[in-house]
C-alpha cells in the first residue's frame, strides 16, 4: 500500500501539470481504476489499522483533476470505501479518513454534491467529540475545507440556500463545536477559527433571526476575538480572515440592530472592532495586520460598524499617514510586505470613501 500510496502521489503531481497530454492522464485514470477494484477495496477491509490508515492515505493522494475524470462508478466506490472508516476503532483509521474526506470536500464534483456534504458534515459533527486529539485535528481541518467549499457553491451557484445543503441545527452545531475548538488546544485553534468565519459568511438572514443563534453568534465572534489577540501567528493570521468572512455577511449581527428593539448596538460590536485595529497597527508581523485591515473592507453598510465607526476610520486615516515613512528601520522579514498592507490600507479607505465626512473625502481622493 505504501508503494501504491508514493505512486498515486506521482502521478498527481504529473497530472497538476498544465501540459500533461491526454494519453498520460489516461494511463493516469486507468491505473486509478484499477487499483480501487483489486488493491484498495480490499485493504479498506483489511484488519490491521497500518494497512486501514495506508488505504486512506492513498485516497488522499488522488488529485482532483485526476478525480473529476473518474467515471461516476469509481468516484462512488471511493467515497463508499472510505466514509466508514471515520467511525474505524483505531484512532490512526480514523484521522487519516477524516483528512482525506477534508481533500474530498475541495473536489467540484463533490462540494456540489449536497448528499456528499450532508455526510462530511455529520463526519465534522461527530467527529469534533472523538476523545483523540489527532482525530480532532484531522476534523478541524476538514470543517476548515467543508466551509471553504460553501463559499465556493455558493459564489457559483444560481439561487444557493444554504438550508438545503445544512440545516439550522447542524449550521448551530457546527459553529458551537468550532467556536469550542477555536478556545481550545493551540493545534487545533486555527483550523477551527478559519471555520468560523466560512460558516458564518454563508448564513442567510433567517438562521440568524432565531433566538437561539444570538448566543452561539456571541460565542463565535468572541472566539475570533480571542484567536485575533492571542496564540500563534497562523491562528491570528486565521481569525483575521474569520472577520474578513464574517463581515461580508450584510446580515450578521453586528453594529446597529436594524429592528426597533431597546439595544441599539450588538454588545460585540465594539470588542470586535476593537480587536481588529489593535491588530492593524500594533501587531509586528505584517501577515496580520494586512488580514485585519482587509476585514475592515468587508462591510457593505456603515451600520455594521455600528459606534465604532468613528474610531475606525480614524485609525485607517492615521494608518495611511504613518505608512508614508514607516520603510526605514523595519525588520528586514517583514519589510516585503510593507508595500502590500500601503496598498491593502489604500483599498480600504476606498471601500469606505463614501461614507466619510465631506473634508475627509477631499483629502482620500484617490485614484480608483
């Protein structure tokens, strides 16, 4: 398995290749077929966990271009060989299928499927309680995918609705169990808390109008807060993007409250944006700031700053002044991004330009 496994990793490089001929993508399918029929069908049965764990490794390994050629048969056989073993006994099994189920979700043919994503997702909704870390960090991983993948859908497909693809319950669910794993152990942080941002990002306006989403909401943005302030580069890297997605959905709740209710403004809202300036002007690492102030792009109404408006184009402001002389004495490592968050900041101030005060609009007047 092991040799079928570095073979199938070959011929998906070859196969990535943008001048492969059609005759070696033949020879590529064709071995593909025939090692699901006489080798990989049956070492998905085998007793031993190595030989179980080699199997989802090989699957793993096929590429999406290689995949989307499959005849439909195969394709089939090799969801069906591999879905039950995310409930195998042995963790290892288990791990391995839930990170070839996160390459899986990516392929078009499959995040298209709806019955194929009903199922990752109760392989993500069982998954995220298995007692093993490893495990956990495969499923974090594949929840990270799943929700790349319905933005994706949902950017391509005419008159998407997210509650045919996932129901309320399991939308509810999902980003419990990611705002959980997003507070938790620090390899599983930023997988979960790039999840939440993708499954907050798709949701229409209905699933937030339920009571009960208020509170898993208040958990969710409070957790991207915290990844935003704390732990490893990749998780504030990561909750900065959550934002980014996060704030593109016109009907998330956040800033004013559109209804006529006592609360004028969600309690989050200033935490929130709080958090992401702090981000775009003190962090050190350039990766980070660039992703806060790109989530500062992403609102499409000025009410979703809710009363940190004010403050938050004034930092943009006082952002674009400073960057004007920042070049000398930066660290070297982070100097080449520099140029990139001039322009991510000048972007910004762009989306915004409209909503600023008349003086302010006359001195931003940049070329768009």
């Amino acid at each position: 398995m092991y040799f079928i496994e570095s073979y199938a990793s070959a011929f998906a490089a070859m196969c990535n290749q943008s001048s492969l001929d059609t005759n070696k993508m033949t020879t590529c399918i064709s071995w593909w077929q025939s090692n699901l029929e006489k080798h990989i069908q049956q070492s998905s049965l085998d007793p031993s966990p190595k030989v179980k764990v080699a199997t989802c490794d090989c699957l793993a390994a096929i590429s999406s271009s290689i995949f989307e050629q499959l005849p439909m048969r195969y394709q089939r056989l090799s969801i069906a060989l591999l879905m039950p073993l995310t409930e195998d006994p042995d963790a290892a099994v288990r791990a391995a299928a839930c990170r070839a189920i996160g390459v899986f979700i990516l392929f078009p043919t499959l995040r298209e499927d709806e019955c194929f994503v009903s199922d990752v997702t109760t392989v993500v909704l069982n998954g995220m309680s298995d007692p093993s870390l490893l495990v956990r960090l495969r499923v974090s991983w594949a929840q990270g995918n799943l929700s790349d993948s319905l933005i994706i859908t949902s950017q391509t497909t005419e008159d998407f609705n997210l509650p045919e693809w996932i129901t309320f319950k399991d939308w509810n669910r999902m980003l419990e169990i990611a705002s959980h794993a997003a507070m938790d152990n620090d390899k599983l942080r930023p997988n979960a808390v790039r999840s939440l941002g993708g499954i907050l990002r798709i949701a229409p306006l209905s699933y937030f109008e339920r009571r009960e989403s208020l509170d898993v909401v208040q958990s969710v943005i409070l957790a991207i807060v915290k990844n935003m302030e704390t732990g490893s580069l990749k998780a504030r890297w990561n909750a900065c993007h959550a934002a980014s997605n996060t704030l593109k959905n016109a009907a998330i709740p956040i800033g004013y409250v559109k209804k006529n209710t006592n609360v004028k403004q969600y309690p989050w809202t200033p935490i929130f944006y709080q958090t992401l300036l702090h981000c775009m002007t003190k962090c050190a690492n350039y990766k980070v700031r660039i992703n806060a102030c790109l989530a500062l792009a992403s609102p499409t109404d000025v009410a979703q700053f809710g009363d940190q408006w004010e403050p938050v184009y004034k930092a943009l402001i006082a952002a674009w002044d400073d960057i004007q002389t920042l070049e000398a004495g930066t660290d070297f490592n982070e100097r080449k991004y520099r140029s990139q968050l001039k322009d991510q900041l000048q972007a910004t101030l762009n989306h915004i330009h409209a909503w600023l005060p008349p003086e302010l609009q006359a001195k931003l007047n940049f070329d768009k």
